[in-house]
C-alpha cells in the first residue's frame, strides 16, 4: 500500500492515556500513547456519528467515544461488539524523540 505522506509529532508531547489531535493535510487523526508507552494512531472520527477519538477516554488500548460511549480498538480501529464499524488505522514508529505517522491514502 502506497503512504499518502508523513507526519511527526514530538513523543514527548503526547501524554499517557489521552488523545492528541494532528492535521494531516485534509485529514484529522488521533494520536495516543498508552500506558506502556506505544503510540497508535486512528482517524479522528468516530464511525457511528463522527465525533472526536481524540477527546475519547482510553482504557488499554481501546478508546471510549464521549458522544455515545462506542468503544473502538486502537490497533484494528474496529468498534467493539455489539457496536458495528471501523475507522482507518496508520503505523507509527518512535524514533529519535519523534513519532513518525505514515497517513494512508
């Protein structure tokens, strides 16, 4: 699969268990480190009405949308049962203090 482009953020300004917002030309993503550390990176728009993932709360690696507590998985970006729905994912690496976003076409 082609990447669209890439985008970095300093890794040291996402905080644990939260959501970051980041421009990614047209596109808005939601960028989280979890607890352990690892970043992943989600489209910032929940698949049942649109709302923000980035403002979501995180439990392990699922984030909880505050619109209608749909739950949705960080690494697979699938809503969890009994909801139905996905959002697209993009690999992030850690590296040299940055987090490296490769965005999708």
């Amino acid at each position: 699969m082609k990447t669209l482009h890439q985008v970095s953020v300093p890794y040291d300004s996402l905080l644990p268990q939260q959501g970051r917002r980041v421009r990614a030309g047209s596109r808005e993503l939601a960028v989280f480190r979890l607890e352990d550390g690892e970043v992943l990176c989600v489209e910032n728009r929940c698949p049942h009405k649109g709302g923000s993932l980035a403002e979501g709360i995180v439990a392990g690696s699922d984030v909880y949308c505050t619109q209608h507590d749909w739950r949705i998985c960080l690494r697979d970006g699938q809503a969890q049962a009994p909801d139905h729905g996905c959002v697209r994912t993009h690999p992030c690496r850690v590296e040299g203090g940055l987090v490296h976003i490769e965005v999708r076409p």
